[in-house]
C-alpha cells in the first residue's frame, strides 16, 4: 500500500501475494489444456430447483431428511453478497433468524441465532453461536473474522447442536464449506472496483498434480480507501482497509482405505478501527441529528487496527470394512491490535474551551490487543457404513487455548501517550468431551435420531498486577486470578415423517451447554465471573418441494429456554464492563424459507423470521447511561429492572428477498438482472431499554445488472449495494454522551468474472 503526498488517500497496489497468483494463472491454463477433461455432471434442467446437499448430521444428507432447522446460501447467492468488499458480516439477516454484529470493525463480529447470543466485547469473550470452518471450530470471536471466499456452501444450523459439534454451540451454528480440490482442472478469477476506491479480487484453481495429489490454492484480496475525513485527530482519514486472505489446500486419494486433506491459511488486516460518533443520536429518539454527516468525524484519538491470522489442519480418513475412521486435527494462531476513540468526540467538558461535538464528560481512548494466541483441537469419530435401518456415530474431541490478551489506555490531552502500564491477562481453556449419535429407520417414511455428548470445561485466568502507584490503577477486590471446571451431559432427539414423495415433517428437542466466563480484572471494575448456562430447544416444522421441484418451502416453529444464561452489561453511568447470570431467559417464534422459478428464467427466494425473546428474572438490574431516556422501572439503588426486556441485537422481525431474471442471447449468453433486500425490525441494544439505544429499522438493498458468455465462462456486472443509502446506527457506546456507529455506506461499482 501507498499513500499520495497530497491526499493522504491510499492507494491500491500489487502484493506479493497478487503478482503470485497472476503468475499461477498462465500455468493453471496450461495444466488445463493438457490434463484429460474431467467428467462432467448432467446439466440442471432448467427451472427446476436442485437438491440441497448438507452435513448438518456429520454425513452428507438431503437438507429435506434432517430434522431441525437448517439453511444455506451457496452460489450466486454467495457471489452477489461478496461482491464490493464486504465481510462476514454480510451474512446477517440473508437466512432467517441470523444477526450478525461487530463494535470492532471487520475484526471480531458477534453472532446471534434466534436471538441468542453474546454482546461482550473482551478478548476472552465465549459466544454461544459457534462457527464451524472447514471443520475446525473457531472459538475466539477474532477468529470468526476469517474472511469467507471459494465457498462451496454455507449453513446455518438453529438451535443446540452440542452433540455432534465442537464446543460452546447452544444457540446454533454457522457452518463454513470451502471448496475442496479435485481432479479437475477448474478455476476462476473475480475482480471488481468501486466507490471509495473500493477493490475486490478473488480467485481459485485446481492442480492437478499425480494420480492420488490434486491442490487447491484460493485467496481473497480487499482494499478501501479512507473516506471519512477527521480534523481533530492525527489519524486524518479515516475507514479504510486492506485484508488479504490465502488458502492452500491438498489432497490425497489413491483409491484404497486411506485418504487425506491438509488445509493451510492466512490473513493480513490493516486499517480502521470502528469509528465511535459522539451524540449522533437525537435525544428522545433513535433518530441521528439533522446535520448528521456519514464522511465527517471530530475525534482527537488514534484509530487504527491490525490482525494477523494463521491456521492449518489434517483430516484423514479411514475406510474399513464396516465403518469409517476420522482424525480431525486443528490449529490457529491470532495476534491483533485495535485502538479507538471511546469518547466519540475531542475535547472534554472540564476544559475552558470545552469539546464537542456535543457533551464530551471526559477523553476515554483505549486499545485492546492479542499478544499470545494457540488453539489446538483434536476429534476421533467413528461413522458406520452399514446399509441397514441403523446408522451411527461416536467420538472424542479435545479443545485446548491459550490466550495472552492486553488492554491499553492513553492520554488524548497529552498528545495520545500511552497512560500508564499495559494490563495483562491471560487464559487457559481446556475442554474435553466424548460423543455418539444414532439414527434408525422404523419404516421407509419414519427415521429417529439421537446424541448424546458428555463434556468437562475448564478456564483458568490470572492478570498481572500493575506498578504501585499506576495512574489507572486495578479494581482488586476479587482479586487478579479464578478458574472454572465444569461438566455437563447433553442430548438431543429428532424424528422425520415422510408424508409423501415431496414432503417431509420434523421434530427435535434438544439440550445445549455453555462453560463459565471470566472477566479479568480492569480500571473500572472488579474480576468477575458468570455461572454456565444450559438451554432446552424444542422444535417441529416441514420441509416439501412444490410444483414437480419448480419451489421448495420450509417452515420451522421453535421454542427454547435459557437457565442462568450469561449476559454482559456495558457501560452505564460507571463505565463498568460486569458479567451476569439471568435466571431464565426464552426465544420462540417462526422461520420460513421459500424458492421458487416463477418462470424457467426468473427465480425468487424469499426467507424470514419472527422471533420474540425475553429476560425472565424479576430481581436482575443493571446501570444505565446518563443523559438517555431510559424506559424501564429502576430499583432503589437506582438501577434498571431489566424482567421481560428482549435480548440485546435480537431483531423480532427478519426477512430477505432475491429475485434474479435472466434473458437468454446468442451463442450461449444471457442478459441478467439481480436484487437482494435485507430487512431487520427495530433492536435494543443494551439490556436495559432506552428510546435512543434501539436501532431503528434497516432495510438495506443490492441490484445486479451484467451479461454472461461462452455458456457461463465470462461474466461482465454493475453493482450497488445499499442501493437507498440507508444511514442507521446499528450499535452503540454507552458513555453517557449518546455515541453510536452506522452501517456501511452505498457502494457501486464493476465486475468481472472468468471461469476456467
């Protein structure tokens, strides 16, 4: 990257990475003109929906058979939503009953299924949506930053699914399928620029290289400028980023009982941390002020945040006689730095000449970093290969990190100066669990299933003590170190009624489990720690394809119940980070998914979902923001009585629709036109309930217009997305001066895309 001298822009420019995979292409299509052409499956027929293929049970499944609540976005549907820059977070609000959310930027988004999730913003933080890639579960929120490219299927599976996956997983899972290598000497290349000098390319191939090793090599490079201007701050501009991310794959098959797949990846970010606006938001309401303006902002801190990633894992396999052996090995790496303006504005109220934009209490800039970061995990799994009425699975798992994480604090009225000694913590977590599943067929229209899983837990974190006399000194009043162990037993039950050839009936209840949380020791707050949670999932629905497989609807009712469900309460008037069980908590509601080709040439899909959650705890209180308008009753220590306010980022209402039409041309071309909204209800941000901290309705849009030719081989597009240029503030600080974040910014631009 480089900066011009008169704009401080920076500007796009070759890595080595881009000149390395611009040198393999030549040699790709050389491979492919001389390897003998792989065999082709039959061509979809036109305007019939195809099957979907998922491993939501651990094996390769109809999505029809599998009796919970699953969804998926694969293919264009995929390609439209990362075409302009966008990350992870794109994902949000495209299935039903996913919100997806970050105080940080493109580093460590926050998931919540059905409304259940986790808000805390520390290092150690444990969400209880856990996601899955490539096998390999990635449990530091940091991690679930890994950028999403050469996707062969995304699903999001609702609800506990602790038996057969991983850790932490009682709200669900988001489960992330690259594309794995194969014989065929495939690949392609996508590039796109845009608004904000907005630069995209993404590119993959296959080589081929014996008759038992064939390689995938896949990356994804991301580039914007700044375009947020700041006078007050030597950070000038603003809101840029490069994100660079490799993946290598290799495999092996020589046809036998033994085969192989080895998975190595990366990922460099450098740019903005999220940028905190201070009184955005217009008091009374959740509206911004009337003279908001997205490409300003008035801070007097350093903004910046960088991540490095690296990965790798081994997953072989075993073909005996009567069953299947799987050795499943993990391993990743993270270090990060993210600094920000907390207070959102310059200046202080204490001072002559004051701050602003608006009431600025006092300068708050800070930084939270991961100087150490290990995490290896291990599963065996037995798979029967039997073709009788009963099938099953059993295993062991081993999870073990190791976290160094730091927080840092500076002085913005003494030319930003780090104030004070670093604060060190670090964690241990060590899980353990064994595993097993079985499903048996009654009849050719009635399958059962059921899982079991016993799993043991602990944590262990200590936080160094600071200098005498540090001008941030620690709260010691419980002390700099804890630990947890705890166990616990979950199952799971699921059935499937074939009513006919076209349509099936599920039910599930289900149990999920999450281990105890420790916050270190910090300024403002004491250590403390937050007792386990388990929740029971209950859920029925059906699933059928319509119209000789012209449409394809599901529809899932659900209801689930949180005992001592961890929650977090920032901020408030004390500026306190505290971790809190609420005695009970519940989710129930509706999701709907439906496809359809309305004509062989235009396919629409529609999806949504209705959730209503609550706090079930009559006693639970919690602090609340200065200068906001708080709508719940407060006790006498002047604290809010959260009983019976929903769960914080738990939208009621979900709901995404696509449609593309296409019009054939000549030679095997098409003209093509595509859209995709997004919409999400109203959401409170906090526990507590104030007019100024719910996020307003967002309602966000994508079109697509380009042409296709050579039968698909070359693809030319324009695009937008957030096509309205809808500006909502979708998360908050509670600092007391009403400060708020927005969503990204209406982009446009070009694409192009060759398949090989």
């Amino acid at each position: 990257m480089q900066k011009t001298a008169r704009s401080g822009r920076t500007r796009f420019s070759p890595t080595p990475l881009m000149v390395g995979m611009a040198l393999l292409w030549p040699m790709a299509f050389a491979v492919a003109q001389t390897a003998a052409p792989a065999e082709t499956a039959a061509a979809p027929q036109a305007g019939v929906l195809q099957a979907v293929t998922v491993t939501a049970e651990r094996r390769a499944e109809n999505v029809k058979d599998v009796p919970s609540s699953i969804s998926t976005i694969s293919g264009e549907k995929f390609d439209v939503l990362n075409t302009g820059g966008m990350d992870i977070r794109m994902l949000s609000g495209r299935v039903p009953s996913l919100n997806i959310e970050s105080s940080f930027g493109r580093a460590f988004p926050r998931f919540y299924i059905r409304g259940y999730g986790n808000t805390d913003f520390r290092s150690n933080a444990s969400q209880p949506v856990s996601l899955i890639y490539d096998d390999i579960v990635q449990e530091n929120p940091i991690l679930k930053g890994f950028p999403v490219f050469d996707v062969d299927r995304i699903e999001v599976l609702a609800g506990p699914q602790g038996t057969l996956f991983g850790r932490n997983t009682p709200a669900g899972v988001v489960k992330i399928d690259s594309v794995k290598p194969s014989k065929s000497t495939d690949g392609y290349f996508n590039a796109s620029y845009g608004t904000y000098g907005t630069a995209a390319l993404e590119t993959a191939f296959n080589l081929p290289l014996s008759g038992e090793w064939n390689a995938r090599i896949s990356a994804q490079l991301q580039h914007r400028d700044n375009w947020v201007k700041n006078d007050k701050s030597p950070t000038k501009d603003l809101e840029g980023y490069d994100d660079r991310a490799v993946r290598v794959q290799a495999a092996y098959d020589g046809g036998g009982m033994f085969s192989a797949l080895f998975n190595v990846h990366g990922r460099d970010l450098n740019g903005s941390a999220r940028l905190f606006r201070a009184n955005i938001i217009k008091k009374g309401t959740n509206d911004l002020v009337d003279d908001f303006d997205p490409a300003r902002i008035y801070t007097d801190g350093i903004n910046k945040q960088n991540l490095s990633n690296t990965g790798a894992s081994a997953k072989l396999k075993w073909s005996l006689t009567d069953f299947n052996v799987y050795s499943i090995t993990g391993y990743e790496t993270v270090n990060a730095y993210s600094r920000g303006d907390i207070d959102g504005g310059y200046g202080a109220a204490f001072l002559p000449t004051g701050g602003g934009p608006g009431f600025i209490p006092f300068p708050s800039e800070s930084a939270a970093g991961v100087r150490d970061h290990q995490q290896v995990t291990q599963e065996i799994r037995l798979e029967s290969k039997g073709k009788g009425p009963l099938t099953w699975q059993a295993g062991a798992y081993l999870f073990q990190e190791k976290l160094g994480f730091d927080s840092y604090t500076y002085n913005t009225l003494a030319n930003n100066v780090q104030s004070g000694a670093t604060l060190r913590s670090d964690q241990t977590n060590d899980t353990y669990a064994v595993f097993g599943g079985l499903t048996y067929a009654v009849s050719d229209a009635l399958k059962l299933r059921g899982g079991l899983r016993y799993t043991q837990d602990k944590k262990n974190l200590n936080t160094q003590p600071l200098p005498a006399g540090d001008p941030n000194p620690t709260n010691t009043a419980n002390g700099l170190g804890s630990s947890s162990d705890n166990s616990q037993v979950s199952w799971d039950m699921g059935a499937t009624y074939k009513l006919d050839k076209d349509t099936n009936l599920f039910g599930r209840v289900a149990t999920g489990f999450r281990g105890a949380s420790i916050q270190p020791a910090g300024p403002f707050g004491p250590l403390n720690q937050a007792n386990p949670e388990t929740t029971t999932s209950f859920e029925v629905g059906v699933k059928s394809d319509l119209f000789d497989k012209r449409a394809r609807a599901s529809v899932s009712l659900f209801h689930y119940d949180v005992k001592d469900q961890q929650l977090t309460a920032v901020g408030g008037s004390n500026n306190a980070v505290r971790l809190l069980n609420a005695k009970n908590s519940m989710g129930e509601g509706v999701e709907v998914n439906f496809d359809a080709y309305l004509t062989p040439n235009f396919l629409v899909t529609l999806s949504g979902s209705y959730n209503q959650t609550a706090i079930q705890d009559p006693s639970l209180a919690v602090g609340t923001c200065g200068g906001c308008t708080v709508l719940n009753t407060k006790n006498a220590a002047g604290l809010a009585l959260i009983d019976g306010n929903p769960l914080p980022n738990a939208p009621k209402w979900i709901a995404n629709v696509t449609a593309r039409y296409g019009i054939p041309a000549a030679n095997g071309g098409e003209y093509f036109i595509y859209t995709d909204w997004a919409y999400r209800s109203e959401t409170n941000l906090f526990l507590y309930k104030s007019a100024e901290f719910t996020a307003p309705p967002l309602l966000e849009g994508g079109l697509r217009l380009g042409y296709n030719w050579g039968n698909g081989k070359y693809e030319a597009a324009i695009f937008g997305r957030n096509i309205t240029n809808q500006v909502r503030v979708t998360g908050a600080i509670d600092f007391n001066n009403l400060t708020g974040f927005i969503n990204d910014p209406r982009t446009y631009g070009v694409q192009f895309k060759m398949t090989m």
